[in-house]
C-alpha cells in the first residue's frame, strides 16, 4: 500500500516523468544531447508533448544541464507560431498534464511559478534556477537578438529566415536546437534537411527523426497504444489526398497541393555551381520590392542562357532580406555584381526591371546602365517559368542565396495574395525568363511525335472467368487487380479510396 501511494504521489505531482507512457521513438528523443533535434512526425502521437516533457526536465533536473550547455543553464526559449497558441497550450497541456504539481509544486527543485497574465504568458519561473520564455515566430527574427540561450526548442515547423538567429544566439553556450513539427509549410531548408540526401543534405550531424502512426501501437514496455490498424486506417480516410496521408499519417515531409510551382523539384533542379560557357548570355531580372525592412525586399537574378536559347542557368542572385533599401542602393548592388569576376566574361542580352519604379530607371541611366521594362504578365511568366523546369531547360546554381529561391518555389501556394506573398526572387526570376527567345521546337516536335503505346487488353476464357467466381463463392483470396483487371483501373481506384474514404 506504501508502495502504491507513493507511485500514486508520483504520477499526479511529477507526470513529465512518471504520468505517461513513453513510445520508444519518443524516449530516444526525450533522452538525446545532440546539438540539434528535429522531429518530423504525423498528427496527434504525442511529438509536441514529448518536447514539453523534455523541456520541463532540463529545467528541473541538474543532472542534464552539463550535458545541455556549458555554462548553468540561465534562460530557455520555447517558440510557438502565435502568442493564441502558447495560451491555448499552456492551459490546456503544460499545467494540466505536465508540469509538476500538488506538493511538487512548490517543491525547491520541481517548483515553477507562472510568469505573465492569463492573456499573455511570458514565461515559466522554475525553482531550481532556469528561466523558460516563450516566444512567437511571429515576432521575427529582430526581436530574437540580443538574448545569450542554453537551449531552444520549437513547435511547428521554423520560419527558416529566423534559424540563423536563433542558432547565433547558441554559439556563446553551445546549447541544443531542438524542433518537432509536421511538414505542412514545405520549406525547403527543412526539406533538404529531412529529405535530401549526399551533398544536398543540411545538418547531417543532427538528430533526425521520421515518426508514422504505426511507430505508435506499441509503448516501450510493449503494451498496446490507442494507435490500432483500424484507427489508423480511419484517419487515412480522413486526409483528402495522398500527399496528405503521407504527411500526416507517415510523417513525411511532402509538399503540399495547391503549389505556384509544383514542378519544381530541388534534387532536380538545382546543380553544383560551375564555370558556364563564355557564349551564354545574360539576362538579369531586378524586383525593386518595396524598401525592404517590414516591406518586400529587392531581389536581383542573374540568368546564363545558352547561344541557342534551348537551355538556361540561374548563376547567382541576391535578396536584401532585412534591409531598407532605395532604389540607388538596387542599382549598386547589381553593378557590383555586374562587374564581379564571376559575371563580367559574360555578354548581357537584356536587363529587365520592375518598371513601377520609375526611380530606378532615372538613377540607372545617369549610370550608363539600360533597363528594359520587365514583362509582369504574371500568369504567363508561371507557364513559361513552371514549362522551363518541366522540361528541364533551366537550372538553379546550388549556393546559399540561391536557395532562397527554391524555398519560395517550395512554400508559395496559388490562394496566397500577392501582397502577402513571399515570392521575390520568383518576380526577379519571371522577369529574366520573360526576356529570353527560348526555343520551344524541340520540347513541341517531341510532344508531336510522342504518340500512346498501344496496350492489348488481356481477356479471360469462359473456363477462367468461371474459374474465378467459384473461387470467390468459395471465400478464397482472388487478386482481381492481375486476375480481373489488366488495365490497373480497379487497383487505382481502390488505391485512392483508401486515401480519401
């Protein structure tokens, strides 16, 4: 009876370690010093709660802290998307089910004191010395400075423009990065860190986790969970498409439907940087943006296009991520590019401009610089730009600023409006591939020639189709999708079935 009421004391005052299960994903998760974790995982299997129960442990227990950070951990950041959901998490899911409680409560060890109003949470107070403080991605990265941090942990998938604050603010203490979220922003910093494989691949020395329901039906004790086939089976049918399965049943990082530019692919489309040839011309595209700071920032691409205009490669480009620009601070930046070692071998063709910016074309002349106005027809430029990638006629230079175009091709969905859109390295792109005269012959000769394969359907005899219905009175297993369906129509449609219900 001692025995009981003691585990009993346990479970309901210190639940982070003794009130739930542990899956073993989880606790290998849970138990990790890795300088950085990432957990991609499917809906609803306790991903954020075995975050939670991580972090109320480093903050409570001694024992971990020499292993989180080389100094006496002072402050932690628990970052959210919006300041509703920290609220909504907290009152829901931190004080109810996990941080300590009853007589832990204001225990010298396991004791925390809320920091904030019932509106507005700041932070979490624990007695054992450590201070959580809960930030919002909303924020942005400028109200991340300044702070010296042990460890940093994120729910939902990061805004990638904050991770390099973020893990400035761990250099000082060599402190964890550590975030669990499901993939629904398709950002392709994450991408090719889940994802991608050799010399694509970011953060290779990290903890990288891919959770499905079905690493869910058992605990580590091996006793069941509430995750059957049957109830994984019903929230299959749930998802309204198969890349929706994937990310939310598998745990996989899929881009979503509904994409600007579905096409584009980064194992694909992007290529080591190389030296091009001396007869490729350039075509630069300049998007004045809007000042940069809280606005759209200038963006500047820089494509090569081959002599015969049947191939092209965007070779560099710049966007002035968090800074206020003029339009005399445009025009510098893209001379200075201009006039850089890497592109002043090659001939210019063309340089298109966002021509809404009538300062830029004034200061550009003073310069000797001519701008011709961009075609901004933007429907059009998503064909031809979406058409070019499809058929393999243009190429992204594998480098750190180039990325951020990709990134924008991954996350920039069709309902976004355009003044909310983050697509400006997409608008200096559209306007460099708007000024070239591809060559469309090939690509329109192949379609012309390519002509359906003629398939035979294969037909039963009588002896065979009677054959099978006896089969199938009888209760034997009969594949119909080889026996009744050489076309693969019924496997198809059972396929997608099982996807949406």
């Amino acid at each position: 009876m001692r025995l009981e009421e003691k585990r009993k004391r346990l479970v309901e005052g210190l639940p982070h370690i003794y009130g739930w299960k542990w899956y073993r994903w989880a606790k290998q998760f849970h138990d990790s010093y890795n300088r950085m974790k990432l957990l991609v995982a499917a809906n609803q299997i306790s991903k954020s709660s075995t975050q939670i129960r991580m972090m109320i442990n480093w903050c409570t227990d001694p024992n971990t802290w020499p292993h989180i950070s080389n100094r006496t951990p002072r402050l932690f950041w628990y970052l959210y998307p919006t300041q509703d959901v920290i609220r909504t998490e907290i009152h829901t899911k931190w004080i109810p089910e996990f941080l300590p409680s009853g007589e832990f409560k204001d225990h010298p060890q396991y004791g925390w004191k809320l920091d904030g109003t019932s509106k507005v949470v700041e932070g979490i107070q624990f007695n054992a010395g450590p201070y959580l403080q809960f930030k919002t991605y909303g924020q942005g990265a400028k109200v991340l400075q300044t702070s010296t941090l042990d460890a940093v942990c994120c729910d939902e998938e990061l805004p990638e423009d904050m991770y390099q604050e973020l893990m400035a603010r761990l250099m000082s203490s060599d402190g964890i990065f550590s975030m669990v979220f499901t993939a629904t922003l398709g950002q392709e910093m994450w991408w090719r860190a889940m994802e991608a494989k050799g010399d694509q691949e970011l953060f290779p020395d990290a903890l990288k986790m891919n959770i499905s329901m079905h690493d869910c039906m058992y605990y580590a004790d091996g006793t069941p969970s509430k995750w059957t086939e049957e109830k994984i089976r019903k929230e299959k049918m749930k998802c309204r498409s198969r890349a929706e399965v994937l990310r939310r049943i598998y745990g996989r990082f899929i881009r979503d439907e509904g994409k600007k530019y579905p096409v584009f692919d980064p194992e694909k489309h992007y290529v080591a940087p190389f030296t091009v040839p001396d007869t490729y011309l350039l075509y630069p595209g300049v998007d004045i943006g809007s000042g940069g700071g809280n606005g759209h920032p200038a963006a500047i691409i820089w494509l090569a296009v081959a002599p015969d205009f049947k191939k092209g490669y965007i070779i560099d480009g710049w966007r002035g991520d968090h800074a206020i620009t003029t339009s005399g601070d445009i025009l510098r930046k893209f001379r200075q590019m201009k006039y850089s070692k890497p592109l002043n071998r090659y001939r210019v063709a063309m340089q298109s401009y966002d021509h809404q910016s009538r300062d830029f074309l004034t200061i550009s002349s003073r310069y000797g610089e001519s701008f011709s106005p961009a075609n901004k027809n933007q429907e059009r430029g998503e064909q031809v730009l979406n058409t070019l990638l499809k058929c393999g006629m243009l190429k992204i230079f594998d480098t750190e600023e180039l990325r951020k175009l990709g990134s924008e091709m991954m996350s920039l969905l069709t309902i976004t409006p355009k003044s909310k859109a983050k697509d400006d390295m997409i608008d200096a792109t559209r306007f460099g591939v708007m000024s070239v005269p591809w060559d469309w012959s090939e690509i329109k000769e192949e379609d012309d020639k390519s002509e359906p394969e003629e398939i035979e359907p294969e037909f039963f005899t009588e002896e065979e189709v009677l054959s099978m219905d006896i089969r199938l009175r009888r209760g034997e297993d009969v594949d119909r999708r080889e026996d009744l369906d050489p076309w693969g129509v019924e496997a198809e449609i059972q396929e997608w079935n099982e996807c949406y219900g």
